[in-house]
C-alpha cells in the first residue's frame, strides 16, 4: 500500500458549488490540510462538502485573515469534495494523502 502525498486543489474560490477534487478509482485519499485565506477587506463565508455532506457549513472568515485546518477526513474512491465561498478573493489550498 503506497501512501503518496498530495496537492489536492490550489486557487481561487468559485461563488458556487466546485468540485475541488474527485478520488480517483481504486484510491482512497485522506484530506489533512486546509487553507483558507481571504484577502478582501470584507468578512467572506465558505462552504466544503464530502460526497455532498457539509465539513464546513458556511463558515465566516473574517476580512485578510487565514483560517488553517487539519481536518483527517478519509475519503472513499470517486467520491468528491467540492466548495465555494461569498467572493472570489477567497483563496484554496488543500493537501492530503493518497493510498492506493
């Protein structure tokens, strides 16, 4: 079993829902790291789902700060993480594993 590190998406928020990243088949990825920055002088909000369930339920990030979790969440082969936030000047950067 190869466990591979990974940069799973990087770069700007849409302002509706994006897949971010797709596992691929016969892989099973574990999200470890995510990043939010947000550098527009205005409090922004930010969704990330899992196969379609909320990780982050519209969450405030307030204005030119960076919010940096570490969430551990093992996710299944072909299964999706998607997001958006309130404004494009929301930026992503997401890293995990991949086991295959």
């Amino acid at each position: 079993m190869a466990a591979t590190p990974a940069l799973l998406y990087r770069g700007s928020a849409a302002t509706s829902s994006a897949t971010l990243y797709t596992v691929p088949s016969a892989t099973t990825t574990v999200l470890t790291d995510i990043v939010i920055s947000n550098t527009s002088a205005n409090q922004e909000y930010v969704t990330m789902t899992v196969d379609g369930v909320n990780i982050l339920p519209t969450v405030p990030v307030s204005a030119n700060t960076v919010i940096n979790l570490q969430p551990k969440t093992v996710i299944a082969a072909t299964k999706i993480l998607a997001g958006y936030a309130s404004s494009t000047s929301v930026k992503f950067h997401i890293s995990g594993v991949e086991t295959t």
